[in-house]
C-alpha cells in the first residue's frame, strides 16, 4: 500500500472518530508527497523532520507539523513497526501532549507487590489500596486522595466523586472485587485508627489525609522498587498514567468484543470526568495497538459496504 493510500485511511478513521482534520487533512498528503519525492516508503525520524523544516517558517508551525506526522507515524507503527515512532522532543519548546506510560498487568501488580513491602502495615495498605483504586476506576490521584470515608456506597457499591478538577460530582459503580478490597482496608484503617482524626478515606501512618506530595515521592520510589524500565524517549511512569491506562484498557476490550465506540464513548467519558467527550478520543491516537485496533475496525466496515 502506498503512503497516499495509508494516508486517505488514516484520515478517514480520524473522520469516523470525530475528529475536524483541521490541519491533517492538507498536510498529510503533502507529506507523502514529499516521501515520494524521496523514494522512501518507511517514516523515519530524519524524513519526518526534514519535511516539518523544509518551510523554514515558525517553531509553532513546524511543531505542529511534526505533531501531524507523529500521529500518522504511531498508526502506521501499529501496522508495521518498521515505522519510526517520532519523539516528543524532536523540536524544542514542544508543548504537544506527551504519549502517557501504559502500565501492562504485570506492572500494576509489581507496584503494588513493592507498595505491599512499605512498613507499617497501614502504610503498605494505604499505598497498595489506593495504586489498585487507581489501576480500577482511572480516578485522578487527587480524586483519590481527597475521597471520605462517606463517599462510599458500601450496600450498592457506588462510590461517590467529589471536589473534582470541574468542580462537578459524579458516581462510579464499582467492581465487586473492587468494593472487597476497599472494605479491608477500611477495616485495618478503622482498626489502627478507631478515633479518626480526619474524615478522609485514604490516611498516612500519622492517621492524617495522605498529602500528595508524599504520594507522588513515594510513587517514584515504588516505581524504582517495581523494576519498571523506561524506553528512551519515553516519558517515566506517573500515578496519573494509571488513569490513562485505564481508559486506552477499557476501549481495547470494547474493541475486540465489537462494541460501537462511539455510541459507548460518552459512557466513558462520563466515568472519567471529562467534559468533553474529545479529551477521552485523544487515548485514541495515544497508543499504536488501540490505533491498529481502529484501523482493523474500519477496514472490516468498508469491506462490509464493498
């Protein structure tokens, strides 16, 4: 397939996810043009960059053009990995959205066997329980920590979200499996603790609110503990990557089981928060496999009307 032809698919995915094509739809035929022009059939970071400078116009402008092929490259990588996968930092004074750290099964588990290793004992209960809380339901971390003992639903099952970054509330049904471990450590918590000092949910070994800056030092600290590796150029796994994992996940499943994206995506975005359903179609573009998982999608739906 020729990069003309790869590009008019990639656009027309795009199209059927929502997106507008503002600048993608002209620039990326210019690009294969230019790969034409070269005799090159392979996006590589040299090529990409040549094309993006060729205009010698502003840093904005070039990074947004980088930022295009970026896309485009990450769908074909999904599709044959001898495409080049194009670094955040090719440019300087990038300030496009950085690809998050999807954490595999395997990961979240050694994080919360390293979580598991802190003393005290409420201390590892603490850490283990809320990276698990965080791994289920793609709650931000500050959701999290800022969660009362009151927002639990424990006869339904329902967690209730408060003071949230919109300043708006919502529910989340949660996972049997989910509630049970919440409930341990509510119990251990109420246990250490049978005289709360603090209404929170989440405590320190002090019995006071977890502060988020010691989560997120500690974090680091089970990052290193954990073993996680970090490929060059790629961004160090954060508490907040959870969340996003949790979502490219999500549309992963509903992918192989055929469910229609975007009839369930408002669901989705409404789980996490998002007030506008297109900050929840950026996971999209955010990882090769769910972009291959689209292109699969769309290929079997033009064959069908073939």
């Amino acid at each position: 397939m020729s990069l003309h032809q790869s590009v008019n698919e990639y656009l027309s995915l795009r199209h059927d996810l929502g997106f507008k094509l503002r600048n993608s739809g002209h620039l990326l035929p210019q690009f294969a043009s230019f790969m034409d022009q070269a005799g090159a059939a392979t996006v590589t970071i040299d090529l990409a960059l040549a094309w993006a400078k060729q205009l010698g116009r502003s840093e904005g402008w070039l990074r947004t053009r980088l930022s295009t092929v970026r896309g485009f490259a990450c769908y074909l990588n999904g599709i044959d990995p001898s495409h080049q996968l194009l670094p955040q930092t090719l440019l300087p004074g990038s300030h496009q959205r950085v690809a998050p750290y999807i954490y595999t099964e395997t990961e979240v588990s050694r994080l919360m066997n390293a979580a598991g290793r802190l003393a005290p004992d409420l201390r590892a209960a603490t850490y283990t329980t809320l990276i698990g809380l965080l791994g289920a339901t793609g709650l931000r971390s500050g959701e999290a920590i800022g969660l009362d003992r009151g927002n639990m639903d424990w006869d339904e099952g329902v967690l209730t979200i408060e003071r949230t970054k919109f300043g708006k509330s919502r529910e989340l049904v949660l996972h049997p499996t989910t509630v049970a471990a919440l409930r341990r450590y509510d119990d251990l918590r109420r246990t250490c603790w049978p005289r709360p000092q603090t209404p929170a949910f989440f405590v320190s070994g002090w019995g006071n609110r977890l502060d988020r800056s010691t989560f997120n030092r500690t974090f680091r600290e089970l990052v290193h503990r954990a073993g996680l590796a970090l490929e060059p150029g790629t961004r160090r796994p954060r508490p907040h990557d959870l969340r996003h994992t949790f979502a490219v996940n999500t549309l992963i499943e509903w992918y192989r089981r055929g469910v229609d994206i975007n009839s369930k995506m408002h669901l989705l975005s409404t789980y996490l928060g998002h007030l506008n359903p297109s900050n929840t179609y950026w996971y999209i573009s955010s990882t090769p496999q769910l972009l291959s998982l689209a292109t699969q999608r769309l290929e079997a739906a033009q064959g069908q009307r073939s």
